[in-house]
C-alpha cells in the first residue's frame, strides 16, 4: 500500500476508535480537536500537570501556563 492509503487508513480508524462519525471530518480539525482535548485534561488533572511540570523542570504554574497558552493557539486555528 502507499504512504497515502495507509494514512487514510489509521484516519479512518482513529476517527471511529474515538466516536467521531462525522463523515465530513478533516484530518486537520481531528488533530486539533484530539490537540485542545489532550491540553485540558492535562490543565485540569494536577497529577498530569505535575508529571508534565517534572519532566520538564517547570514550575507547575508556569506549565498549567503555557499549556493554556497552547491550548489558545489551537482554538485560534479555526
């Protein structure tokens, strides 16, 4: 198969692995919609905050920060 047919593919099987039915999906609204998700559960559960805070030698305010900065970024990309 071709890089092109696999993508479309894996597309396919994530849109139906996390409940999106809608036919009219792009591939770039399904990434910024898995991208906004994963940033606020990561904004709103500590023990993710902290284990990203860690990993990255942040503050953990100063992580929940520039995760709602990035979380910003992909509401503008509409």
């Amino acid at each position: 198969m071709s890089d092109k047919v696999k993508e479309i593919n894996q597309f396919n099987l994530y849109r139906s692995k996390y409940g999106i039915t809608d036919e009219n999906t792009t591939r770039d609204e399904f990434i910024n919609m898995i991208n906004k998700e994963s940033y606020s559960s990561i904004i709103q559960h500590k023990s993710l905050l902290y284990y990203n805070s860690i990993a990255k030698g942040e503050l953990m305010e100063i992580e929940r920060l520039n995760m709602l900065k990035k979380l910003a970024k992909e509401c503008e990309k509409k």
